[in-house]
C-alpha cells in the first residue's frame, strides 16, 4: 500500500481546537487519514470471506449488523500516520502504547447492513423529534471491553478508535456516541476499586459470573437528568475519516435506515501501564487522563486512589463465536467460493 507520509506526517499536531473539543466532547475526528484505494485494498476480502455481494441487497444475509473476525494486522503508523500521531497525543507519547497488535489495525471489520422496514419505520416517526433523543431509544449502549476485569485505571482499554472504510451519512448506520455517559461510568468505576466485569457488575456481586447484559448502560442513556440529547452524536463522515473516543465512552450501533454500505472497525489502543491518575507533574498526565479527572470533579488528579483486587482476563461468549465465524471464513477463502 502507498504511504501517506508525505501528506501526513507522524508528527501531525492535534490543534488546540480538536484537544478542547476531546476535552469537553471525549471524542474528535480526524479527516484523510488514509484514503480510499487504501481502503479498497485492505478490505478487499471482506465480500467473499461474507460470501454475499456489495451491489446485491438479496444476499445481505445473517443479521443486521455482522460483527468479523480479523485474519490480517497492518502497522498505524505506516498505513496512517496521520492517526498514528493523533493516538499517541492523546494517549500521552508513543512510549505509553504497548507493542504488537496494540500499534496496528485488524480487518475485523463492522458491516451495518440496516433492515428495510427501517425507512417505513423513518417515515412514521415522529416529526420534528430531535435526533439526540431519536438515539436514546438504541438498545445496543455500552462500553468497549469485553475481555477483562474493568478498573478505572485499567491499561487494556486506553483509546478506542473508530476508522471508516466506508462513507456514513447521517442515519446510515453511524455509531451513536453520548459524550455525557462518559462522566458516570468513570464515577461507577471510580466507586468500584475492586473492579467490575465487562457489563459493569462488581466483582464482589455473587452473580457476576453469569452476567452478560445491558442494564447499567441502557438505564444511564434513558436518563434524561445525566445524557442530555445534545450530548449524542453520530459517527458520520468519509473513507479514511477517524474517530478517537474516551476508552469509557457511551455509544451505541445504530440503525441503517439508508441501507448504503457502512463498513468500520473498532480496534481498541493497551497501554504498557495502567492511567496514572496521581502525577506529581500535572503536566504530564495525557488527555485521556485530563478527561477522566475533569469528569470525576478532580482535575488536579487522585490522590491515594489504587485499585483493591488483582487486574485479570475476561472470556465473553462473543470470542467463541468470533472463533467459529472465522474458521467458515477461512474454509470459503480457501476454496475460492
């Protein structure tokens, strides 16, 4: 794949306008950060590892949104560096993000198919509503990280980046972000030092182990007191635009109603150590970090905050059906079909 190197350099500065936003948002988009034969090229086995066809609606078939496993990595800051520059700002240095897979981005790509019923459901709705509050109504709220135990300080989840390798207009199945979520789950976990599962439930709460739901999020983003409709936002742009969200950020699939082509990826950015939320240099402490104290009320940090029990691994159910997807996957690739 050609570099874009010489449009955007590795050392692309973030401007003072994107950092406030970060800060006061949790989220920024980057245009351009690669472009769209690059794309092209990258994702150039999803339709036949998908066995459908893009141009043939009849075979967008097995459910409204597929979710696929990743068979290739590609470096950031060789496929992106205008991305890779924006990461490492935001994260506070290169130096802070784990190596290997941490540094690349995968083709576990995100089809959006939409529903047809969708448009007709469009029509009937209710006109003038806003579309903050049409966004609400999602049923798919949560937050990123469904691998490990969640800390308010844990390393696994320390930026999650959403590239478009698709064009998403407006109600073409753009992530749903709601901005003000980001403060209460960082409270939620500030209250929890001994840590909480993937679904938000503490760790010390018996029926934790069997619980994989939705509930804390659902009920934080029907509250109307803690998410304002104005704090929820689509992920819309172009091929090659990228979005930087707040590892604890509150977002949503949302529905194609369009049913164009919406195509992204998720991958989440490790730390080598954990957030340091008690810095002696206010200084040094990075953006992620700045947004997680000014939510919590605490700018100038968190003074003898530290976790109570052991960092671990978390297994989801949805790992042992990526593991299976991929294995049909690999089977049709092989045989050419």
């Amino acid at each position: 794949m050609g570099s874009l190197a010489s449009e955007a350099p590795s050392d692309w500065v973030l401007s003072e306008e994107q950092k406030a936003h970060f800060l006061e948002h949790g989220y920024i988009k980057v245009p351009a950060c690669f472009t769209r034969e690059e794309a092209a090229t990258f994702s150039k086995n999803l339709w036949p590892r998908l066995s459908m066809s893009p141009t043939d609606k009849s075979t967008w078939t097995g459910g409204e949104r597929i979710n696929m496993p990743w068979h290739n990595h590609i470096p950031v800051e060789e496929f992106a560096p205008k991305a890779w520059s924006a990461m490492c700002q935001l994260l506070g240095g290169d130096e802070r993000i784990a190596d290997g897979m941490w540094r690349s981005w995968s083709d576990g790509f995100i089809v959006n198919f939409g529903k047809e019923e969708y448009a007709a459901d469009a029509a009937k709705r209710e006109s003038g509503k806003d579309r903050g509050e049409e966004l609400r109504e999602l049923d798919n709220w949560h937050n990123d990280g469904d691998f490990f135990v969640h800390f308010l300080d844990s390393q696994e989840q320390g930026l999650l980046v959403i590239p478009l390798w698709s064009d998403i207009e407006p109600r073409g199945g753009g992530t749903a972000l709601a901005c003000d979520g980001i403060k209460y789950i960082a409270q939620h976990l500030y209250e929890h030092p001994e840590g909480v599962t993937p679904w938000m439930r503490s760790v010390d709460d018996p029926t934790h182990d069997s619980y994989e739901g939705r509930d804390f999020w659902q009920s934080l983003a029907a509250d109307k007191s803690k998410v304002r409709g104005s704090s929820i936002v689509e992920a819309t742009g172009q091929i090659g635009d990228v979005f930087f969200l707040h590892p604890l950020m509150l977002h949503s699939a949302s529905k194609n109603e369009l049913r164009n082509l919406r195509i992204i990826t998720n991958p989440p950015v490790s730390l080598k150590e954990p957030f340091c939320f008690d810095r002696e240099d206010p200084s040094h402490y990075s953006l992620v970090e700045q947004k997680t104290l000014r939510d919590l009320g605490k700018p100038e940090g968190l003074k003898g905050w530290k976790i109570s029990k052991e960092r671990r691994e978390w297994i989801p159910e949805r790992v042992k059906n990526m593991d299976a997807m991929k294995k049909k996957e690999l089977e049709r690739l092989n045989s050419g079909s």
